[in-house]
C-alpha cells in the first residue's frame, strides 16, 4: 500500500561465487559416472570448484573460488546441451526479509515476557488506594446478637439480597466473655469429631 510503512524490507543480492545449474537429467543425480561428467565441465573453469546436488529440486548449487571464473562458466554452458537435455544456469541470490539484526518486541508486547522487561521511560509505579472501612457496618454487626441478620444490599429484581446472619451461641449465652475474665471463666469443651467407622473387612474365601 503507498504510504504506508512496510513491516519488512526485502533484499536481494546476487553472490556472484555461485551458479545454480537446472538439470532436467535425473542422471546426473543417480549415477556416478554422470557425476563425474557434469563436474569436469566446471573444473576446466576452476578446479577448485565444489558441488551440492538437490535431487527433489533438480538444482544443483556450484561454488566457485573466483568470480571471474563462475561469470566465465555462465556465459559458456548457460543453455548447452547436456545428455541430450538442456541445462540452465543462474548465479545465486540470497533474499533476507527484515532487519540485518534481532531487534527488540515493541513496548506494548514487554510485558507479555515472562521475567518482565524493564518498564518504558517515563513509567512511574502507582500507589495503592487507602482501603475504604465501612464504620457504619461494623457498627451495626456489633449490636447483632445470636440468631440476628443484617441486610446488606436489598434484592432488585435482577440481583439477589445480600444478608449476613450471626451465628447461634452453644452455650445459650448471648454475651460474648470479656478479655478480662477468660482466665477465670474455663472455655467450654469442643466437641470431638468422630470418625468414621471402617466396613469390616472380608476376604474371598470367607464370601
């Protein structure tokens, strides 16, 4: 899109040290002695020359010492007839998408990373509020007494009723012990949990 910015930036470059002969002859990658056939036409060029063979895509990539002499083989065996097929050849490009170095995520993407990156300039760590006490609750669960309930929010139509009840005392004792005489007072007696029983065990044979 014009004016728009671009994401990634495409380059390409030629290398001018390598072809990448198209060998339509699948004897070339089958049989040795073709092999060898196909290398001596570049060896007369460079004899330093060296050879990856890709079967899946019928290329074949040929590196050159010098470039001279890879220009030199382009212009003399580009479009020769090879084992009766004819054989193509291009120097090689290396396409790199995006910037030459890894660059950092943007800082909307920062805190997404597990540990956490540095915060962004300016960032200033915010305070927490003052916590609201509610005096006039506690006021009023203060004066409840056992088996009391107060109503904190009224039921509308699409919200239920929040109500708190307190709970029965054991004891029959609607006042709760003083700090002052818990030491003469003795604490009542907490009820002991039972457990439960275990099913008599049988064996197989018994059964």
């Amino acid at each position: 899109m014009p004016g728009s910015p671009s994401m990634h930036i495409k380059n390409t470059k030629c290398n001018r040290f390598c072809l990448v002969a198209s060998v339509t002859n699948q004897e070339v990658f089958n049989r040795p002695d073709a092999q060898s056939t196909f290398e001596a036409l570049f060896r007369s060029f460079d004899p330093e020359v060296q050879f990856q063979y890709f079967k899946s895509f019928r290329r074949v990539r040929i590196s050159f010492s010098d470039a001279l002499a890879a220009a030199e083989a382009r212009l003399r065996l580009h479009k020769t007839d090879f084992s009766g097929k004819e054989m193509r050849l291009y120097f090689a490009q290396s396409v790199h998408i995006g910037s030459p170095r890894l660059e950092p995520p943007k800082p909307d993407k920062q805190f997404l990373i597990s540990p956490p990156a540095s915060p962004p300039v300016g960032w200033s760590q915010s305070l927490d509020a003052t916590p609201v006490v509610n005096y006039d609750l506690l006021c009023a669960i203060s004066k409840l007494g056992p088996g009391d309930k107060y109503e904190l929010h009224t039921a509308t139509p699409t919200t239920p009723s929040v109500v708190i009840h307190v709970c029965d005392d054991e004891r029959g004792d609607s006042s709760a012990p003083d700090d002052s005489d818990q030491d003469d007072k003795p604490r009542p007696l907490r009820q002991k949990i039972v457990q439960t029983r275990r099913p008599d065990f049988t064996t197989e044979a018994e059964q």
